[in-house]
C-alpha cells in the first residue's frame, strides 16, 4: 500500500511537472521587433526613438494629377517632363521636342491643376530643343 501511494505521489509530481508549472520564460510575451523590413527594402518603425528608417512621403494631390495628366497624354509621355510643386507653384522642367510641345503641355497641366482643385500657379521651365 505504501509503494502504491509513493507511485501515485510520483506520478503526480511528474505530471504537475510537466502540465501545472507557471514558468515565468514560458508565459511572457515574445519580443516586438523594433524594425521590420518589408519588401523592397524600406522599414517600417516599431520602437525605434531614434528617428531612424524610411519615412513616407506626404501625399501630393496636385503633383499626382499633373503626372498623370502628362503620362496619360500621348504628346506627352515618355518626354522627360520633371514635376515639382511647392509655394502654391508647379513647375515643369525638362526638355521637350518642340515650341508646340511646350504649349501643348502648359495647356494640359493647366487643366490638371484645376481638376485637382487648386489654384496654383504653372511655371512652365521646359526647353524646346527645336523652334
């Protein structure tokens, strides 16, 4: 009778061993990555205090649509035409085919300046490389 509950005692302590034990390790949380690499390279923050990894850029309503509009534009695309906006200004750079195509492409961008809603100004920079 003794060896049977010695047994029992035993068989109880192995199986609180291995099913009732509160291990501290084994309850915690798992760590949180500070940073993580998305495809295409860029980080997205987690914890890091630094300032450090790629930031978003800010979105560019007026900016997006003139690109559009000039990608969208058989004239237009594949031009080289670079686009900035800043100040309440879009300004186009590059160089261009001819003084038509520079016309052509104030008048689009025009367009899309008000399509988008704004009232900026075009200051149209774009060179023609024949008059």
């Amino acid at each position: 009778m003794k060896k049977l509950a010695l047994l029992a005692l035993a068989l109880t302590a192995c199986g609180l061993g291995a099913f009732g034990c509160n291990n501290k390790a084994d309850s915690a949380a798992p760590p949180t990555p500070t940073n993580v690499t998305v495809p295409g390279g860029d980080k997205m923050a987690g914890g890091d205090k630094s300032g450090g990894g790629d930031k978003m850029a800010a979105a560019d309503p007026v900016k997006d649509k003139v690109s559009a509009a000039i990608s969208a534009d058989d004239k237009l695309k594949g031009a080289g035409i670079t686009v900035e906006h800043k100040d309440g200004k879009v300004l186009l750079k590059g160089e261009v085919a001819d003084t038509a195509t520079k016309k052509h492409a104030d008048e689009v961008v025009k367009k899309a300046i008000t399509d988008a809603g704004s009232s900026d100004k075009l200051q149209n920079m774009l060179t023609a490389k024949s008059h």
